[in-house]
C-alpha cells in the first residue's frame, strides 16, 4: 500500500494543489488593495515605535518625575516640553512612551490569545470533523457548554480571584475563544471528509491522521488563520476593557484601560492624559481591521464567496 502511493504521489490523490499555496494566494490577492497596503503599513510602524522607542529614550514609562506633572502635549499651553511630544501624566511621566509600551503589551496579548484560540479551536474543530462519532459529539457539546459563557463574564470572573498577569489574561481569553474556531474548522473538515481525494487515499491505506495533518488540514486552516486577523483586534480591546476595570495589567506597568482609567479624574484640565492611548488603541485597531477586512475579501473571492 505505501508503494502505491509512493507511485501515485500527493499531487494525484491531494486536494488540488495546481492552486499553489493557499497562503500566497489570499496574501497576493489582499496586497492589491489599497485598504490592505494602508493598514499593513501603519500596523508596522506602530510595531516598530513600540519596540525601538522604549528602548532608546533617556526617558522610563514607568518613572514619576513631579517636576514635570501636566506637562501638555506639542503646541499646548505654555509649558509644553520637546522632550515630551504628548506630554506627561500626573505623575509627571512620559505619555508617549507610556502609550507605545501599553501599545507593546495590547499587540503581545492580541496576537498570542488569537493563536492560542486558533492552534485549540482549530485542532478539536478538525479532530471532530474528520473523525466523526463520539469525537465529534463530545467536542461539539464541550463547544456548546463553553460557547453558554461569555467570554468578558468569564474573563472577569476568573481574573477576579486570580492575579491577572499577562499569562493568566492570555490563558482566560484564550480558552474563552477558541468555541468559535472549533465549530469554523469543524464544518470545513465534515465537507473536507467527503471529498475524492480523501476517499482515493483511504482506498491506498492512509489513516485518517495521515490524511488529516498532511492534506486536509493545509488546505482548510490558511483560510481561517486570515480571517483570525480580524480577531486580534477584539482580543485588544478586551484587553483594554479589563485593564479599565482593574483586571488587566497591574500598575505600574501601563495598558491602555489602567491609563484610561486613571486619567478619568483628569479630563478636564489633562484631557491628553486619556486621549493619548484611546487614538493609539484606535489606530491600531483600525490598521488591522484594513488588513483583516481585505484578507477576508480576497479569501471569499478565491473560494467563491464561501
């Protein structure tokens, strides 16, 4: 049997390969738009600010300089300062580079959470799928008892009589998500399953593992992994909500919810102080939102509007 597809090879008995990568084909796609290049270059240079600029300034996110309380952004007032484009707080730090390690931390917990949901929900998603039987059953009602809770009651509930540190809010989001990706992967490996080319390998002796991680699995999870982008930013703003309520990333490492928080009292005389990290939160969240937006678009045009 392993002689036999040796000789007839993956490109006769797999899914129709003469696509190239799937991969490559939604990213192409995407890249011809305007929205996506936009999005794609913002979210870089966003990336970048947040990792250099922390690293080379005379200045910490997280040192009080009373001195220097209030100072108002560029142009502002009378005593606004070079060395603090958009101002400082009211414990005299620098809100610029609060802002860009708030920045730092909300991508770090959008990015792991969304790949944490996908590598779960997509690897039960799949298992039930193919398998089939009670697999599928006891996944499926696993996904129904999870998908009963939402995910920001969970999240508070947890975080509430745990230390919310940046594991556990990477922990509680993540295996609050995954429900949805489990069901996406799940109808896509039923119809998967049914298939020629699943049927002719099962004919030469591969098992449904083989099958599943070396030829179904590549061609239905490069679809889904794009349109997980558009998750990331939910994940972000999650993360914002429960930094809001004191459940997030603990003083003194600022987030942009524990800023936005602090800086409520403020609003009047130090508006900067809660509008800095509310339009970095906005920019970013908009600059994945282009990428994800057109990802998904060119992924429904080379399915067909699947």
């Amino acid at each position: 049997m392993v002689d036999t597809m040796a000789a007839i090879g993956p490109d006769e008995l797999g899914p129709k390969r003469v696509e190239g990568s799937i991969a490559r084909q939604i990213l192409g796609t995407a890249w011809r738009s305007t929205g996506f290049r936009i999005g794609f270059t913002v979210f870089v240079l966003l990336l970048l600010a947040s990792a250099i600029v922390p690293e080379i300034s005379p200045y910490e996110a997280t040192k009080m300089n009373m001195k220097a309380r209030f100072l108002p952004p560029l142009f502002l007032g009378e005593n606004w300062s070079w060395a603090h484009p958009l101002g400082t707080d009211q414990l005299g730090r620098d809100m610029l580079l609060r802002c860009l390690v708030g920045l730092r931390y909300s991508l770090f917990i959008g990015v792991t959470t969304v790949a944490l949901m996908f590598i779960v929900g997509c690897g039960l998603g799949l298992l039930s799928g193919f398998k089939g039987g009670w697999w599928d059953t006891a996944i499926m009602r696993l996904t129904d008892a999870q998908l009963s809770i939402p995910m920001i009651i969970l999240a508070i509930t947890i975080l509430g009589v745990s230390k919310p540190t940046v594991p556990t809010i990477i922990l509680v989001l993540g295996l609050s998500g995954w429900p949805l990706y489990a069901r996406v992967a799940r109808s896509a490996a039923v119809a998967e399953r049914g298939k020629e080319y699943v049927r002719g390998l099962r004919v030469v002796g591969a098992g449904d593992w083989r099958i599943l991680l070396l030829f179904a699995a590549p061609n239905i999870l490069p679809p889904i992994a794009f349109v997980a982008v558009l998750d990331i930013a939910r994940i972000m703003i999650f993360e914002a909500i429960l930094g809001f309520l004191g459940l997030g990333i603990q003083p003194p490492t600022p987030s942009f919810g524990t800023i936005i928080s602090d800086a409520r009292k403020y609003l009047i005389n130090a508006w900067w102080i809660a509008t800095s990290p509310g339009v970095f939160l906005a920019v970013a969240l908009t600059s994945i939102n282009l990428m994800g937006a057109a990802l998904e678009k060119a992924r429904n045009k080379i399915y067909g509007g699947a």
